[in-house]
C-alpha cells in the first residue's frame, strides 16, 4: 500500500496542472480550493481504477476530472439557488 501512495504521489505532481487547467477552462472561481481538491480525488479514483493497456491514462484523467469538476459546480449552483438544501 505504501508504495501505491508513493506511485500516486509522482502521478499526482506530473498531473496537478490538469486539475488546474480545467478549473481555468470551465471559468470556475475557487477560492477555497473545494474544486481542486475534488479533481484531487477524482484523479485519484480513476488512478485506481484504471486499466494500463486500456489506453493512454492522461486521456481518461482529463475526462474524468473534467466531467467531476462540471458536476461539482452544478451541484454548488443548485445549492446556492436553494435548490438542494
């Protein structure tokens, strides 16, 4: 387990600017760093499930941390319009 965290910790600082660059390409403002931190653990749930000779793991971490940080800010929108309480 150990060396899993290790190998994720190296993933996650070659991939922090994809988490970064979708925050910026989806126009979010995250001042208290909810949203990069749940397109922390979405990398980190798709590192986990993720199938090497599936394909290129770069490409199914823009689509999932893409399509997590969408959801979050719909769910923050509804939540602010009082929607969701």
């Amino acid at each position: 387990m150990e060396n899993h965290k290790l190998i994720f910790e190296v993933v996650r600082n070659q991939n922090n600017c994809r988490v970064h660059y979708h925050i910026h390409k989806l126009n979010v403002k995250d001042l208290d760093q909810e949203i990069y931190q749940e397109g922390l653990v979405a990398m980190w749930n798709s590192y986990e499930r993720c199938h090497p000779d599936n394909g290129i793991i770069a490409t199914y971490f823009n689509y999932v941390v893409c399509n997590r940080i969408v959801d979050l800010k719909r769910k923050l929108k509804r939540t602010k319009k009082g929607i969701i309480v």
